[in-house]
C-alpha cells in the first residue's frame, strides 16, 4: 500500500476585502501551491511571534518548515508538481527578470503606500493590524513594520533628501512597472499563456492587495486600475483559485448593505422625534430668557398693573367725606 503524502498546512496573515489573506509573502505561497493543484490547509494564525523566522507565512510539510518561497518551489519541483514544469529555459529567466523588477520597483512603493503614507498608515494599516494581532503584540508589531519600511527607504533612496522627493520616485517607479507589466501581458490570461506558473503566483500578489485595499490615498492604486489587464488579471485569480474568499465577501457586503438600510428605517421617526423635541426645548429656551430679562413683558402681569393704576385714579383722597 502506498503511502499517503502529508499536506502541506500553511500559516498566514488572514485575508480581507475579499483577499484570502493581505500579506504579499503569503499570497505568493497559497497561489503557487493552489496553482500547483496540490492539497493544503491554511491556518491564519496572525502571529509571527513563534514562526522559525519571526514572520509569516510558514509551510509545514511534515518535519519541515518552509518560509521562503524558492524553498517552496523546490519542494513542489521535488513532487513533480510545479506549476513551472514546461516552461522553457528563456521563459524561466523571463521569469525571475519580472520576478526581480517586482522587487525592486513595485515593492518599495507597496511598502510606501501601507505603512509611510501618513494617512494611510493612521486610517487604515495601523487599525487593522492592530485588530488582527492578539495582544500583547498589536503594540509591537506595527511599530516594527513601519520601522522596517523606513529603514528600506532610507537604503534606498537617502540621496534624494525630502520625503516629497522620495514619494515622487516611489511612484514614478511604480507606475513604470505597472505599465511594462501590462504591455507584457497583453490581452493573456497569464505570463505564459492559459497556465499560470509561480510569476503569476507572485505577480497576483503584489497586485491583489494594491486593487483591493480601501486605501486613503490612492495614487498607485488608481494606476492600478487604468491598467485594465492587470485588474482582470487579479479578479481572474481570485475567482477561479479563491472563490470562497470572493463569495463570502460579497455576502458581508450585502448583510451590511441590508444592516444600513434597517438601521436607517428605524433610525427615522427617532430621529425625527428627537429634533421636534429639541427645536421645542429651544424655543421654550429662549422664551423663558426673554421674559426674565424683560425682553417680553408678561400680559397678564402688565394688565393687573394697569388696572391699580386705574383704581388709584379714582380712590379718594383720605379725609374724603370728612366736613370742614
């Protein structure tokens, strides 16, 4: 009897925003190996505190624990599932080129846009990681991140001097690659062709999270956007490879949909009661001031003075009646 094969068991950043998770690292690892055909379990742990390497993700694969992702590759290769096995040898070098120009053009600008961007950082990365990671370590974490992006700007780009400057060259660069990488797609379904091999695998991730993410400043990511394969691209992988994440997104989307809708119907006559009430408290308010102050004379108080007025017209004098 043969025997069976461990699974691989993958420990990742959870997902969101209809993403199966929001770290590049693990996007690449649950694509190549969904891509593979080969069966896994994902575990979203969102610690990297206990990992081998202090970072996730993490591929167990029964006494081995896998965190690069070349070592990964080497293990699919090793199974004879590689989602590579027939490509020739310039498409493998083709390969790793765009692999190296992700690196060195998009991801600076990737790591800019999460955890630089002042806005962003404030309204949306810090929240969410902070959300994500178990105490006590939604302290420490972010701050760790967003050191390490600092410390990969100033590597390299410390001669341009001014944030503004650094910002300008990020994107530029940025942008540039979005557009190569879209010219070199051209109207594919993948890199090379109907397979997707492990430059889709790294190309989704790079790209899902710069579509997906609600960011506030959305420069790149409206670049993004106009490189309409490129948005296909993404929205192909996730639906074909990660159709959970899509469905079960879609379905948070409409309950809050329908939990808004609710919540405004019920909030209406309240809210309408409320400011009837409020615009009488303050007319009462405001009344009230004006008589105290003698703004507004009270009628009735004004008429009884008039009255003793009168009656002491007519009252007589104190010896009336009395003889001379």
């Amino acid at each position: 009897m043969a025997l069976k094969c461990p699974t691989i068991k993958l420990d990742v950043w959870k997902g969101d925003w209809g993403l199966p998770s929001v770290d590049i690292e693990c996007l690449r690892f649950m694509a190549c190996t969904r891509f593979s055909n080969l069966e896994f379990d994902v575990k979203k742990t969102n610690n990297p505190f206990w990992t081998p390497n202090g970072a996730l993700p993490v591929a167990h694969y029964g006494s081995r624990d896998i965190t690069d992702f070349d070592d990964l590759q080497a293990l699919l290769k090793f199974k004879n599932m590689s989602p590579d096995e027939g490509l020739s040898k310039k498409q493998l070098a083709e390969a790793e080129a765009y692999t190296n120009m992700l690196k060195e053009k998009l991801y600076p600008a990737i790591l800019y846009t999460w955890w630089i961007d002042e806005k962003n950082f404030t309204t949306l990365t810090k929240p969410w990681y902070a959300k994500a990671l178990p105490f006590p370590f939604n302290f420490y974490y972010p701050r760790k991140f967003k050191n390490h992006a600092n410390s990969v700007m100033e590597a390299l780009f410390d001669s341009l001097g001014s944030q503004d400057n650094i910002e300008t060259k990020v994107y530029s660069d940025a942008s540039k690659c979005l557009t190569s990488l879209s010219v070199r797609l051209d109207s594919s379904e993948f890199m090379f062709g109907a397979h997707p091999t492990s430059i889709d695998a790294t190309l989704f991730a790079y790209l899902a999270p710069l579509l997906k993410v609600p960011f506030k400043n959305t420069l790149l990511q409206n670049h993004l956007k106009e490189c309409h394969n490129l948005q296909k691209f993404v929205i192909r992988i996730l639906q074909r490879y990660f159709p959970k994440d899509c469905q079960d997104y879609e379905t948070q989307r409409r309950n809050e949909a329908k939990s808004n809708v609710g919540s405004n119907d019920t909030e209406f006559p309240n809210k309408r009661r409320n400011q009837f009430f409020a615009t009488l408290f303050a007319v009462i308010a405001m009344l009230s001031y004006a008589v105290s102050a003698g703004i507004v004379q009270n009628p009735h108080i004004d008429a009884k003075s008039s009255v003793d007025e009168e009656l002491l017209l007519f009252e007589p004098p104190e010896d009336y009646g009395e003889e001379n």
